[in-house]
C-alpha cells in the first residue's frame, strides 16, 4: 500500500464484539493495580474493564480499568453453579460480565457461584473507559476492520484506545506524514493447549498505528 493510500484512506466508525474463545481475554494493567485485586471482564468486548477486592462475604471495593476506586458493591447470591470450565476459572478469582449480565467469582470454599453485578456497577465500569478518547470515536480503516473480525487478530478498541493513550509515541517506522505508532506491554489469558480448561496469562507488545488528525486507526499487531 502507498504512502498517500494510508495517510488519505477514510476511516469509519464501528462497533465490534469479541470473538475471542470461550475463557480468553485481554488486559491492559494499571500501574499500580489495587492490592489483592481480581480482574473484572466483560466477555463483550473480551477485555477487562475494572478490579475487584474481596472485604468481606458478598462484600467487595470495586475499581476501574486504571485502579482507581469506584464504589463498594454487595451483591446478592444466587445458587451455586459448578461447572468444570468454570472451575478452571476460578483459580484466578475472576468476575466475568456474560451478556446476560452475569458474572463468576471465587468463594472461600473454592467452589463457583453466580453473582448479579448492579447496573451502576457495570455502567461505571464501562463508561470510565471513554474517558479522554473515547473508543466509541476511534475510526478504523478497512483492512483493520476487517481483522478485528478475525479470533486470532482481534483486540478490544476499548484497549486500542489505551494502548494510544498510555503507551510510548514514535513516528510511524515508514515515515508517512501524520501517522504515528503507539507501543504497549498488554496481556492475555489464554487456554493452555497441552491441557484443556486451564488458563495462563500471556504477555504481548502490541503497536497500533494511528493518523492523529482524525483519530484514525490504520494498523494494529500484537505479538
């Protein structure tokens, strides 16, 4: 592709849900992550968008995606769910977001539940990632679009937005005008292949690069 295609291509606004297997996603870690934290995910956008702290039974500090405190939440059991992918989840503690609302976590008795996050909670959670950029205003460009339709090449825009708005700035590597490339540490938790329903985090550099003039995403690779 020429230079003057990448800089002058128009770029659309779109709206993406994970594709991401069953189990995975990606996080973008603060730098300073709360204390004894778990991560709270939202399987549709495949990303974790806050924290959790265990203070007491049913009682937890919940944080956003950049550790900062948010609200206390309570929430009310429901009956106990065991399930054996489930029980691979849980050694990490993790709260997930399914569609329908709900969400896993770890018990003191190590067995799985399900949880009803309030609305408030999920909300919050969601809306303080379109802070600053929002990722709702990030264009794509067609041929990244077309590989956030692909499992294996798919990240959330909602870490993309992170990823430009906390990594290190460079010019783009080929030199076109107003293009710049942004570099991240990010994570994934991924099925261990060799052994079925267990999990591992990752770590990936990712770079997206960006024309600033309209907010516009023209490439983006992890590895």
């Amino acid at each position: 592709m020429t230079v003057e295609s990448i800089t002058d291509e128009p770029g659309r606004i779109y709206t993406f849900q994970s594709n991401l297997p069953s189990g995975e996603y990606f996080q973008f870690r603060p730098r300073n992550p709360p204390i004894n934290s778990k991560p709270i995910v939202d399987d549709e956008s495949g990303m974790c968008i806050g924290y959790s702290v265990a203070r007491a039974p049913g009682l937890w500090q919940i944080y956003d995606a950049d550790g900062v405190f948010v609200r206390l939440e309570e929430a009310p059991l429901k009956a106990p769910l065991i399930d054996p992918t489930d029980l691979a989840l849980i050694a990490f503690g993790v709260f997930r977001l399914y569609r329908a609302g709900n969400a896993l976590l770890e018990s003191s008795v190590k067995t799985a539940v399900t949880v009803k996050l309030s609305k408030v909670t999920i909300s919050l959670l969601r809306g303080r990632l379109k802070m600053g950029l929002s990722a709702r205003t990030l264009k794509m460009t067609a041929t990244p679009a077309k590989h956030m339709l692909n499992p294996a090449r798919y990240v959330p825009l909602q870490l993309q937005e992170k990823v430009i708005r906390y990594g290190k700035r460079t010019p783009d590597p080929q030199h076109a005008p107003g293009l710049f490339r942004y570099e991240s540490e990010i994570y994934k938790l991924v099925e261990n292949r060799a052994k079925k329903g267990t999990y591992f985090y990752k770590k990936y550099m990712i770079e997206v690069l960006v024309r600033e003039k309209d907010w516009t995403i023209t490439h983006f690779l992890y590895k």
